[in-house]
C-alpha cells in the first residue's frame, strides 16, 4: 500500500514510526511547510520524496492513502483535496475547526465512496480499549467520567518546543478528543452539554482554561476540566466511575482506583495508541469496510462542539 503523509511535525513523525512497526506500508512523498526540514525527515525515514504541496504529493504514482497530521485550520480543506483526487484519507484529529467545515468532509467522504477516518486517538488507546472490553462484556457501567486535560501552553510552541504555525484549541482539540470518548464509552449520545470559558490570552486570542459538563442517553455524566496554564502535572487523566470499579487511564496505563496498575499488555498487537489507529486504518482499506472513527461515527462529536462554542459565544 502507498501512503503519503503531509505535516512533518511532532504527530506527523509518531505516525512515521507507527507505519514503520506496522511494516508493508510504503510511503512514497512527506509534505511539509518547509522545504529543507521536510527533506531532512524524509531522508531519515527513507522516503524518495518531498515537498511543499500536497497535490505534488497525491500525484505520485499509485497513491492509495493519505494521512494528513497538518495545522487545524487546514484538515478539511486537505482531506476533501484527497477524497476528490480519490485517495483513502485520514486526518488526524480535530477533523475540523468548525461544524460547517466537518460535515463538508462527511459529505465529500459519500460523494467519493473513499474511507475518511478521523484520528480519534483515545479509541485506541489500550487503556480505553480494556474499559471498552469490560462495557462491552457488561460487567462495568459508567456511571461518571472526569476528566483533566492539562497543558502549560503560555507561548505558542508544539510538543517538541518548536515555535507553531498555527495555534491550538481546548475546545475544537483537546475537547473533541474527550467528547468522542464519552459518546463512544457511555453508548449512547449527548444530551446535555454546558460550557464556562476563563479569560482569553492577550495575544492568541483563546480562552486557556475551560470546564465542560456532558450527559449522555445512557444517563452517565462527564465533567471535563482543560487549561492551558497548568504548570504540571501535564497530560490527559480520564477517571471511569462505574457501578462495579473505578479506573484511572492514563494514555497507554490504567489503574484501579486503589492506583493499583492494570496490565493492558494484551489488550492489542501494541500498546502504542498511534500504531493501532493506523493498523486500524490500513485493515480498513484492504477489507473494504467502515473503519472505526469514521468521519461519520465522529460527526456527533463536531456537532456537540459546535453547541458548545455557540454557547461560549453567547457568554460574550
């Protein structure tokens, strides 16, 4: 299968390395915002291409697949670009930066008949996946979700420390990362959903603290707190209330709620979160099927972030 991959950044190269353990994957072109840098990457991976453009990109010969790990502000516009070329996509998350935006990429995913899946990371996280099994099997039941998303993001820098191009959100970004993940948990869909912003930062112009409350169909309730003023600890920190147990999942770890450590060893062919949304993506084109966070499974996600931000800006 030939793939290319467009933003040579700090995702952008976890999804090279992912590709790399999957094995039988060739990518063939590495798009990047400059030249040189991309070039640099590319070498290191062994990839035979590089460019600025990613209709340069696509038109490399026999292009199967597309993952697009690019700025926010420019997913949807990319993956509507590969879908109409007719090339499998997956754009990492957030899909897009607006509802208007998310459901364009729906629309251009049933005109093209191509799979769009969007990186919705938590899904496949093993931690997640073993709660999954537990709800699936019907020995555990949410009861509530909270949730912490911390970052100390006072300037505008990339996991790596590098200056950004663009700026990131809690609510299109971080949010959408825990909303799906609930939606997706608790089995049932959004009823409710309240959000309270903190000030916005003199420069970016974003709120850097957030509080969000969610309920399901389901009944389960989830409370999510995000800040991008927080000085450590940083990370994403879900807590599973349950009728029978208490978990704590911690990207690829999960404890009990005695902090006792789960082994969620076996859950999957990897504990890399990455690595099993790709196998997911790559297994979904070669047996022709939905694959799991498809653009439309997620849509209700960019659906309730809409709400919320209308009520945000209503809050003035």
């Amino acid at each position: 299968m030939k793939v290319i991959l467009a933003g040579a950044g700090a995702f952008g190269t976890k999804h090279l390395d992912a590709i790399k353990a999957i094995g039988g994957i060739d990518v063939v072109s590495i798009v990047g915002r400059r030249l040189e840098q991309t070039q640099e990457i590319a070498g290191k991976y062994g990839i035979g291409h590089a460019t600025t453009e990613l209709g340069e990109a696509l038109a490399q010969p026999g292009v199967d697949a597309a993952i697009l790990c690019t700025p926010t502000q420019m997913h949807a516009k990319q993956a509507i670009e590969c879908l109409q070329a007719g090339i499998h996509v997956q754009v990492e998350i957030p899909l897009a930066d607006s509802l208007e935006d998310a459901e364009a990429v729906a629309a251009a995913q049933r005109a093209s008949g191509k799979l769009c899946m969007v990186g919705h990371t938590r899904r496949f996280n093993p931690s997640h996946q073993w709660v999954r099994q537990r709800l699936d099997s019907g020995d555990f039941h949410i009861q509530q979700m909270d949730v912490q998303t911390y970052f100390f993001r006072r300037t505008n820098m990339n996991a790596l420390g590098q200056p950004r191009s663009w700026t990131d959100h809690l609510l299109w970004h971080h949010a959408a990362h825990t909303v799906d993940l609930f939606a997706y948990q608790a089995g049932g869909e959004i009823t409710v959903a309240n959000a309270v912003a903190g000030p916005l930062h003199p420069e970016l112009g974003i709120a850097m603290d957030m509080s969000i409350q969610l309920k399901s169909s389901t009944g389960a309730i989830c409370t999510l707190s995000l800040s991008f003023n927080n000085d450590g600890p940083l990370g994403t920190f879900f807590r599973y209330i349950g009728d029978t147990g208490t978990y704590i999942a911690r990207y690829d770890d999960l404890f009990d709620g005695k902090e006792q450590k789960i082994d969620v060893s076996k859950v999957a062919v990897s504990m890399n979160g990455i690595e099993l949304q790709d196998r997911e993506f790559f297994a979904a084109i070669r047996e022709g099927r939905e694959p799991n966070a498809s653009v439309h499974q997620v849509l209700p996600c960019y659906r309730t972030l809409h709400a919320l931000e209308q009520q945000l800006l209503a809050q003035g």
